[in-house]
C-alpha cells in the first residue's frame, strides 16, 4: 500500500466538496492551490476563491501562484513533497507541474470522457437535452481534458434539472469517485484506459454572452433546455423591445413549456394578472421567475404586480 501525499488544486465551490470528502477519508494533503485573491461585486472588495476559504479554515498550507510557471511557485511546490496530485475544476497546467509528483496527476470532470471536454460540461449536458452525465477521473497530459481514464460514474439528467441540481449531485458523486479512484492509485491499481479517437465528440466551451442568449425562432424544448442549463449561473437572457432607445436586458431563471400550434411572432409576450407568456417555434414559453436590469430577482407573478408589458411588446 502506498503512502500518499496529496496536493489538491481546484477554485469553485464544487471543488470544495471533493476537498472535504479527502480530508473526512483522512487523506493527508499537504498543500493547496487556487487562483489568486480578486476583486469582486459593486465594491471591488477583494474576494477570496471558495477552496482557499475552506482550506484555510482547516488549517491547510495555501499556494495562489499567478504563473504556474513561476520559479519561485515551483519551488514552494517542489518543497510539498506530495507524491499525488488532484486537480477539480482549475485551470490547464504547465507539463513542469502536472508531471512533478510520483504517481501523477489526475483531474474529475464533470462529463463522461470524451464526451464534453472542455470548461462547461454540466451546463452543456443539459443544454443538448442529454439523458444522462456524469463524471470521470484521468490523468493529466498535455492537452485539455484528454488523458487516460481512470474510473467514471454515470448520473441520469431528469426532466426538470437545472445546472445547479445538476452540480449538486455531481459534487456529490465526483466526492466518491475521486476517493475510489485515490483508493486504485494507493493500491496501485489504477489501469487508465485511454480515451476513445472514434466517437463524435460533443465540446463544452467557455459561456459567453452570445452562447447563452435565448433564440425565440427555436423550439419552447430548446428553449428550456438553455435556461435549465443556464439556471441560476450565469443565466439564460434576452431582450426586451422597447420604445426607448435601447433594449432592456432581462434574464430569465426559470419557465415552463407549452407545445402548441399557432401563427404569433416569435418572441411575443402575452399577460396576465398572474402570467407572463412568450412566443417560440412550436409553442410558448410560461416564464416562472426572471429579473429586470437593476431589480432583484423575481416570480413572475410579482413582477405582474407592478410592472405591466404594453400590447405587442416582444422580447428579441
């Protein structure tokens, strides 16, 4: 049985969880890395990243290099002496680090390899309508999500399931598979396999203000299928037509669908007291909960209370 000296790196809350199940195991990490303290919010208030509040409240040595190339950062690395890396949802490593310790350095996804490689994989499986995700081990090599499998657990996507749901159960599940898969490298078991070159890849890219806007000429499934996968980070938009000179921007959490023939523009809004409708392909779109430009996030039946759309208004 190996004895193992783990260093973990990783900056979201869903590193967090894997973090922790290390640390309830009893595993000794000897040092953490995360992005670097930055700015955030209306006060530019310096915000430190969810895994280096955890950390420190464990009491766990903290790196937050800047270059992972740096000399200095590398020393300070070297000087952990851990023999096994584990990396969840950080960024690309430099060869220099990712081959240092003994027995490698190995990555969760929050996919099943190959499919979904790359910075959204969660928010991409529900996008696309899948049935089903879930997470895989592998071992670092030089390009992104690319390496030898380790292990993978499967997860059904339901119908209503949105990112967050989503991530909450995949933290879960990706806790118990990074310890399996640190259980195989302890007993020197681990046997990767190498990922399939055939199969036609579906990609996971970085969301951006263009992939995440609502297109009203597409179906109310489609439709839907962005939002949930969008919900509540960073969330499906649109915009609001208005006689001004500019649009309002208006992000929308959560909908529900109806499948109907009709002959109404896409992106017409229907009201009334209680609901707010939109026009798709093939059907409408009941929207449940959305947010104006500098208003807090609301039911729709709320935002009906005070705020009224003139006849005809669309979202575009």
């Amino acid at each position: 049985m190996r004895k193992l000296r783990i260093v973990f790196m990783g900056t979201p809350h869903f590193a967090v969880g894997i973090l922790q199940k290390l640390l309830d195991e009893n595993y000794s990490v000897v040092g953490v890395i995360t992005a670097p303290d930055k700015p955030a919010g209306r006060g530019r208030a310096v915000s430190q990243s969810a895994v280096k509040e955890f950390a420190l409240s464990k009491g766990l040595t903290v790196l937050q290099p800047t270059n992972l190339k740096d000399e200095t950062f590398l020393q300070e690395l070297r000087a952990l002496d851990a023999n096994l890396q584990i990396v969840v949802a950080f960024r690309m490593l430099p060869k220099v680090v990712w081959q240092l310790p003994e027995y490698g350095t190995f990555n969760l996804h929050a996919s099943l390899l190959p499919q979904y490689r790359g910075a959204a994989p969660i928010n991409w499986a529900i996008i696309h309508g899948e049935k089903e995700t879930g997470v895989t081990t592998f071992f670092i090599d030089e390009k992104i999500d690319t390496g030898a499998m380790i292990a993978s657990k499967r997860v059904s996507i339901k119908e209503d399931e949105t990112f967050e749901s989503l991530h909450n159960t995949l933290m879960e599940v990706g806790s118990n598979l990074v310890i399996h898969t640190v259980r195989l490298i302890e007993e020197d078991a681990s046997n990767p396999v190498s990922q399939s070159s055939t199969a036609t890849l579906k990609e996971a890219p970085k969301l951006t203000p263009e992939n995440t806007r609502i297109d009203w000429n597409q179906s109310v499934e489609t439709i839907d299928c962005l939002i949930r996968g969008l919900s509540p980070y960073p969330t499906a938009w649109t915009e609001l037509q208005t006689t001004e000179a500019s649009n309002i921007k208006v992000k929308i959490y959560q909908a529900s669908l109806i499948e109907e023939v009709h002959s109404h523009q896409a992106g017409r809004i229907f009201t009334t007291k209680k609901q707010l409708k939109v026009a798709g392909k093939n059907g409408y779109l009941v929207i449940e909960e959305l947010q104006l430009p500098g208003k807090k996030r609301l039911k729709s039946h709320e935002l009906l209370n005070g705020y009224s759309f003139p006849e005809g208004t669309h979202f575009v």
